[in-house]
C-alpha cells in the first residue's frame, strides 16, 4: 500500500473512531492530533525516500550523458588511428547508451515530481496539524461547555441534549471530512499516465539501429575530413 493510500486510510480510520467515542469529544481532538502527528512523521520518512530517488536518478541520467560524450570521443580518435571497426563499436555502443539515457531521464523527471507531490503533501500536513494545535483548547473548551449544556438540558428537555451532541459531532466530522477530501485528491493526483505511443515506439526502434550508426559514423567521418 502506497503512502497515499495508507493516510486516506488514517483518515477513514479518524472518522469511524469519531463515531464510536462520540461521548467524549475532548479526547477525540486529542487522539486526532496524536494520529496527524504520527502521519507526518511517516510523510517525513517517505518524502526523504523520494527526494533521495529523485537525486539518484539524476546522477544516473548525468552519469550516462557524460559515457555517451566518451564514446563519442573514442569514436573520433579510432577514426583518426585509421580504425573504421572500432569507430564503429564505439557508436554503436554510444547510441544505447543514448537509448538508456532517455529512459534515465524520463525516470528522473516522474522522480522529481514525485518528490513534489510528497512534499506538497508534507507541508499541507504541517498547516493542518499547526491550525489544529492553534484551535484545540477553543475546540476543547466549546465541546466542554456542549457536555454541560447536554447535562444541563438533560432535566428538562432529552431532544435538546441529543441536538446539542450532534451539533458538537458535525463539526468534528466536517473537519475530517474536509482532510479525507484532500487526501483523496492527493492520491488521484500521484496517478501517472501510461504514454502508450512511447511504449509502441520501442517496438519499432530496434530496427533502425544499424543504419543509425552507419548515419553517425558518416557524419564524423565528414567532420573530420575523411
């Protein structure tokens, strides 16, 4: 289960215990903080996961951009010793590394807009929990004083104590409501497209290896002059 997945299940989780512990909303408040917490810390753990894939990536596509100029240069100088043969190894090893470096590169971009999303995911996280923490003791000290209207309207009216805890409840529910919400649309977001186009064109790039490298030894021979 991915990251996104398993806190919009913390959040649905929230909601229900919500429902059951309905009786004492001040320790709902309290356990709700607590489980955004404990979130954020595992949101921390896998955004640090992220960014250090995204920095991988990047060295790989960097690391085979500069084999790629170094065969390119071993090419030139076989060229230049007279050795046609060799040339041509070495461009036909030049050109998949070519053909990797694309995929490195298209790896390393989904890596860096992963990384992205998580950490969008990880500052909205530290908003809400901020906002929570700076709303508690008003939320704390509203839903003590509902308990006691609940008490109070107790002697005289039982459907007046019964609105007032329902009262009380909603306004839980929609704050949870309105974080499962955007969870939701954080996950739909990390969904990433397949390009079925690029997936085909693997199919039919095999073929046109040999005369690409009858094209790129040409083409240095008639740089060099020869």
């Amino acid at each position: 289960m991915g990251i996104l997945d398993r806190f919009t299940t913390i959040v649905k989780a929230n909601i229900n215990e919500l429902l059951e512990k309905a009786e004492d909303p001040a320790k709902m408040v309290d356990q709700y903080l607590v489980d955004l917490t404990e979130s954020l810390a595992e949101v921390k753990r896998e955004t640090a996961g992220v960014m250090a894939e995204e920095a991988r990536t990047k060295r790989a596509a960097d690391a085979n951009a500069e084999e790629v100029s170094r065969m390119e240069d071993l090419a030139k100088k076989a060229l230049q010793a007279g050795n046609e043969g060799d040339a041509r190894i070495f461009l036909a090893k030049k050109q998949k590394l070519e053909t990797t470096g694309a995929e490195l590169t298209k790896a390393a971009d989904s890596a860096k807009a992963n990384a992205d999303k998580m950490r969008q995911m990880h500052d909205k996280l530290v908003s809400d929990i901020e906002d929570l923490k700076s709303r508690r003791e008003t939320i704390k000290a509203k839903m003590a004083v509902a308990k006691t209207q609940e008490k109070v309207a107790g002697f005289t009216s039982g459907a007046d104590k019964a609105e007032n805890a329902i009262e009380a409840f909603n306004r839980m529910e929609e704050k949870a409501d309105r974080m499962l919400d955007t969870a939701d649309a954080m996950a739909e977001l990390s969904t990433e497209p397949v390009d079925d186009a690029e997936t085909l064109a693997e199919k039919y790039s095999g073929a046109a290896n040999s005369a690409a490298v009858d094209d790129e030894l040409a083409r240095l021979k008639a740089e060099m002059g020869l």
